[in-house]
C-alpha cells in the first residue's frame, strides 16, 4: 500500500514547468549523440534511513512570489533611539540580511534576518529578468533576460545609485569570481567562443580563453582558476577542464561521464559531479590532486547542493523518489520535479546526516543554494516556483 501510495503521489505531482523554454536558454544540453558508458557501483540510499526527529519547522518561506537571483550579506541598519531621546549622530548596527529580485519586475528587496522585516531597495523596472547575480557588496547587479527579439539573452549591469550598461551581447554564462569582485563570462562568436574576465566595476577587462566549442559551463573557483564543464546531457559523455586565467593553459581534469554536471569545492581541490546511470543520477567526489573518484551513495544533481566551507562537507537538497533516468535533462526541462529531504554528506567518510524533510511539510525542490557566513542558515530557491526560502541549520 505505502509503494502504491509514493507511485501515485510522485506521478500526479506537476511535472510540466511553464518556463521551461526560458530556463533551457540559460541552461541548455548538448546535442550529440547518445555513447556508451561504463557504469559505477549502485548508490545504497536514496531516501533516510530514519525519520528526523519531529520539532519545530526550520522551513522559512522569505518570499511569496518567483525570484530571479538572491544573495545573503551582511549590512548596516540604523539604531533607532529608545524613548524620547534624539542622539547627536546616527548609530549603526550590522545585521545579517538577505537580498534578492523579483523575477516579474526586476524590483531588488531586502530581509532583515533578525527580525524578518523586508523593504524594497530598488524599484527600477526590468520585466521578465531570468538570472541575476550580485556582486560581494550586493550593490551592484547582473541582470539577465531574453533579447527583445527572442534569439538571445540580454546581460545588463547596474550599480545602485550609480551607472548602468549593457554588457557584451551573446553572453551564454555567467560566474563570479571568489571575492565576487569580478565576473567570468562565456561568450558566443562566430568560430565558437571566448572567456573574458570583467570587473564590477568596468575598470579592467581581459579575454583568457577561445574555444571552437559554445557549450561551456563555468565556475570561478580560486583567483586564477576557473573550471570548464560541457554542457551536459545524459545522451553525452561530460567532461571537466581547468583554465589558469593568468597563461590561458587548458588542462583536463576527467571526462568520460554521461550527464556530467560539477562543483568543486572553495579552494578548487575536489569537485562534486553527478553522473547519469541506468538507475538515476548519482553524486560523486573527484580528488583533483590524487586523480580519484568517489561514489558517495547518494542519489542526486550537485546543482542542488553547495560546499561548507570547511571543504570536506556538502549540503545537499536530494530526491525523496526517483523517476525516470534521463537526468539532468528532465530536471531543467522541467519534465520531472523532486520533492527534497536536506542532507549534510561527509566527502571523506561518505557519512549522511539527515538534516529536514520537505516531503512532511511544502514540497521543495531545491536550487541555486547558498549559506550565510556562519553557516547557520541555508538559502535556496524553490525550482516548484520559483520563490525564496530559508533552513536553519
């Protein structure tokens, strides 16, 4: 009965996302041909091995409405005086706050996490903004939305109370650097692409890679490494390079792997990567150094998870239930959707601790996660739509 049960309650979940087509314009899978693969051992758990103990939700819902991009900073707030009593300056205060876009107007807002009181920063309108990136100090922003002709997508960089531009046209992708005081963008040219590094704030711009290749997928992970995953699909063997910035060297890290998609740890030494198997995507470790790899038993997208910053542990947002194979293509596509329980995985022990489980309260399924500082708190975007939330950790 309770088989029954989960096979009905997943298939008569939404499984048709509405943006689908947008989101596969910033998102798109390779288009070759299906290979062969050789597979790794099967994963021992896809769901916990016992229930979390039952308390007080952790789940914060931060935004009812869909999103475009988030980040957590730290700002100041003034100390408003207690009772009649006007000081002679202004005091401040920093608190912990979390800045996002909405994804219909373009419109910047701000929570205060200590008091969960929000407000909106900016009211400049952009409608339909896809993707959005904040710089270190949330001040100056990325802004990505389909061309008004449809063909291609629109970057535009705005800094609040200060200029504004458009960016090169034919960005494919986008990532910040470390101190997210810069950003690395691929862009489309007629013999394939280039990689160009630009700062926030338009003072320094440099090309440091050019590839015959469009499908590129990049993260910035230390100062003069960026890491250049294909773009991936479960039809097509994936594979990872590393590109120095500084002397535009090309090195392959490891390739050979169906649906590859990657992150790698803070200080660059491991990369987290799913594989697509006969039984459903798998997360994985790769030890740069050592040139080895390790299954960790979960099942899972490493798009649904993010580093500690201890680079040993991962949070990663994982599927109650599986259906189907073709990851990670369903997923963007929109075709299945995941209903998450949250997990702090241990790369060198590959021991999981279950940490909440979306499928007793909201369904989730879980993306672009990031934490705060102390890392008591995990932030992520909910793919079912698009709003914000929040786990205390």
């Amino acid at each position: 009965m309770i088989g029954v049960y989960s096979y009905f309650k997943n298939t008569s979940s939404p499984t048709a996302n509405p943006d689908a087509s947008l989101y596969q314009k910033f998102n798109p899978f390779s288009t070759s041909t299906k290979t062969e693969t050789t597979t790794t051992t099967e994963p021992t758990t896809t769901t916990p091995t016992t229930e979390p103990t039952k308390q007080t939700s952790r789940f914060y819902q931060i935004t009812k409405f869909a999103i475009s991009g988030a980040a957590f900073l730290e700002d100041n707030r003034e100390v408003k005086p207690v009772g009649d009593t006007i000081p002679a300056t202004k005091t401040f205060e920093t608190v912990p706050s979390v800045r996002y876009v909405e994804k219909s107007t373009g419109h910047i807002l701000q929570m205060y996490l200590d008091n969960k009181t929000s407000g909106t920063i900016s009211n400049s309108t952009i409608p339909g903004v896809y993707e959005v990136l904040f710089d270190g100090l949330a001040t100056s922003t990325i802004y990505r939305y389909p061309s008004t002709d449809g063909t291609g997508i629109t970057s535009f960089l705005a800094t609040l109370g200060g200029k504004s531009s458009f960016l090169t046209p034919d960005i494919l992708s986008v990532s910040l650097s470390p101190d997210k005081n810069s950003f690395f963008s691929i862009i489309k040219t007629k013999s394939g692409s280039i990689g160009v590094t630009k700062t926030f704030d338009n003072t320094k711009t440099s090309q440091v890679f050019s590839s015959p290749l469009s499908e590129w997928l990049p993260q910035w992970v230390t100062a003069n490494t960026v890491y250049l995953t294909t773009k991936p699909s479960y039809l097509v063997n994936g594979s990872i390079f590393s590109l120095n910035t500084s002397t535009g060297k090309l090195t392959k890290l490891f390739g050979g792997i169906a649906g590859l998609t990657t992150l790698a740890s803070n200080d660059g030494n491991f990369v987290l990567f799913g594989a697509s198997l006969s039984n459903g995507p798998t997360l994985n470790i790769f030890d740069i150094k050592n040139h080895t790899s390790l299954d960790l038993g979960v099942y899972g997208l490493p798009e649904k998870c993010i580093w500690s910053n201890d680079n040993i542990n991962v949070y990663c947002a994982v599927p109650n239930t599986i259906v189907g194979t073709d990851y990670p293509d369903s997923w963007y596509q929109g075709v299945n959707s995941f209903t998450d329980y949250f997990v702090k995985i241990n790369t060198q022990t590959k021991e999981v601790s279950t940490l909440a489980n979306s499928q007793d309260e909201t369904a989730i399924d879980a993306t672009s996660l990031f934490l705060d500082d102390k890392e008591s708190t995990l932030f992520f975007t909910n793919k079912k739509d698009y709003t914000l939330w929040s786990l205390g950790l």
